[in-house]
C-alpha cells in the first residue's frame, strides 16, 4: 500500500514537473514571433550583403547589349526606362538588358525549334520567334501591375505607421525614413519608395517635388491623392497627423469595396464554364444512359 502510493506520489511529481517544464521553457507566441522576424532580418541583411555583385554582374551582362545599342542610340528609349522604373528597376543597365532580351530570346527559341521539330518546323519557327519577341514585353507588363497592385495594398499600413510615427513627434521627414526602415521586410515596395524620397532630398531636390517623383514612379491613384494631400498640408500648414489617419481608412474603405465589386462579378464569371463545361458534361452523364438505352430498343424494335 505505501509502495503505491509512493509510486502514485513519484507520477503526479513528474507529471506537475513536465507540465511546468513544457510551460516555462516554450516559446510564447509573441517571442516566436519576434524570433522569425528577427531571422527574416538576418536573411534580408545577407541577401542585401550579396547583391552587390549580382549588379556588377548585370552591369557586365548588360556591357554588350550597350555596346549594340549606342551605335543606333545614345540614350536608351524613354518609354522603355520608364516602364522599367515603374516595374522597379532603376538602373540603365536593365533597360540594355531586357533589349538583349528581346534579341537572343528569339534567336534562341528559334535555334531551339529548328533542332527539336521535324514536322512544320517553319510554322514553328516563326511562332518561336514572335513568342520570344514578345515575351519580355509581357513580363515586363505583369511585373508593372503586380509591383502597382503591392504598393496600393501596402500604403494603408504605412500611412497608419506614418501618423503614429508623427504624433510621437517626430518630423515629416523622419517619420518617412522610420516608415521606410520599418516597412522594409512586410512592404519592401513602398519601403524602397519612402527611403528614395529621402534619398532625393539630401541630394537637394525639393521636398515637394521628391514627393511629386515618388506619385511618378508609383504610378498609383492613392499614392497621388496621398501626395497631393500632402503638399496641401505642406503649402497650408494643417496637420498632418490627422488627415493621415482619415485618408488611411479611405484608403481601407475603398480597397474593402473593390473587393465586394470582385465579390459580386464572380458569379457573372462563372456562368460561361457553367454553360460550356460542367452543364455538357452533367446532361452527358444524366440523359446519356437514358438515350443509348432508347436508341437499343428502338433498335430491336426495327429487326
């Protein structure tokens, strides 16, 4: 009898012990998180770290298709540059690049068909070629919609992050590098904008027409309410803080009804594969049985 309740005694110690142990010594939720965040950090550091000679070697890839085009152009096109800049690529080494591409893409997809395929190869030839030629400009299109779609999605956190920042006192100015350094892991897009509007103005631009630059480059309806807003603030002396917040919740209010609009045009969307795809195929499966078994007997009828 002592003896079990000896053992009893031991199982319930152990079992108060392991019970605690696994509460004190886990992670809780909020230092779990802080742990990958902080991890996130370190890679991102690394990765930046590393990209310096991921750009020298997009400067020495972009070294011959440079060579090619100053010999019909100084200057790389306008539009070209910009639809780069818009996508997030600034150096004029790219725009040389995705004019190599264009080049050697073709040429490659053509070779490439010219060895594989033995029947139609001419057909397939210049389906390859007018593939490769436009292929980059359709690349460079999504990745234009896609960097616009991020910083529209992005720009209510950091108009919030931005009038927190400005009702703890610091200045306009601040408050856009402290945005800027904070958003760098969640928003890198709207992150690398702040931080260039910085960068802007300690080379001597103007602070209005950093602004004006950075609406440029966005190429987004909000972010030119928000700059606009801003140099009327700026121009009247308002504050700031407080508009920030009102814009903010605009800004909520009009994505939450864009996506009731999306919401709402699905079931519009879905009526042509209803229609062409999944009502054939039910009538198939229901009335198929019932025909073939009509046309069998009329059949037998008929001999």
């Amino acid at each position: 009898m002592e003896l079990t309740a000896t053992l009893a005694g031991l199982v319930l110690f152990l079992g108060i012990f392991l019970v605690a142990f696994l509460v004190l010594v886990r992670p809780s939720a909020e230092s779990a998180l802080l742990e990958k965040v902080t991890q996130q950090s370190r890679r991102e550091e690394a990765a930046a770290a590393q990209s310096i000679p991921s750009f020298l070697s997009v400067d020495q890839l972009a070294k011959p298709f440079s060579f090619f085009r100053r010999l019909f152009s100084a200057e790389p096109d306008a539009t070209l540059v910009r639809r780069l800049m818009l996508a997030g690529y600034r150096k004029s080494a790219h725009a040389d690049l995705f004019l190599g591409a264009r080049l050697a893409l073709p040429a490659f997809l053509g070779f490439a068909v010219a060895f594989l395929v033995s029947e139609n190869t001419l057909l397939f030839f210049i389906l390859a070629l007018v593939l490769g030629f436009f292929a980059p400009d359709f690349w460079l299109s999504h990745a234009v919609n896609a960097r616009r779609d991020r910083i529209r999605f992005s720009l209510p956190d950091g108009l919030d992050l931005l009038a927190i920042c400005m009702e703890a006192g610091l200045g306009l100015d601040q408050a856009i590098v402290r945005v800027g350094q904070e958003l760098r892991l969640s928003h890198r897009e709207l992150s690398e904008e702040l931080l260039q509007i910085n960068l802007e103005q300690r080379a001597g631009s103007p602070r209005i027409t950093a602004w004006k630059d950075f609406a440029d480059r966005a190429n987004v309806e909000s972010v030119r309410s928000f700059v606009a807003m801003l140099i009327q603030t700026d121009r009247f002396g308002t504050p700031i803080s407080k508009s920030l917040s009102v814009f903010s919740d605009s800004l909520r209010t009009q994505r939450r009804q864009q996506a009731e609009e999306i919401a709402a045009k699905t079931t519009i969307k879905l009526v042509p594969p209803l229609v062409f795809f999944i009502f054939p195929a039910i009538f198939i499966v229901t009335v198929a049985p019932a025909v073939i078994t009509v046309m069998r007997n009329m059949a037998r009828l008929g001999q």
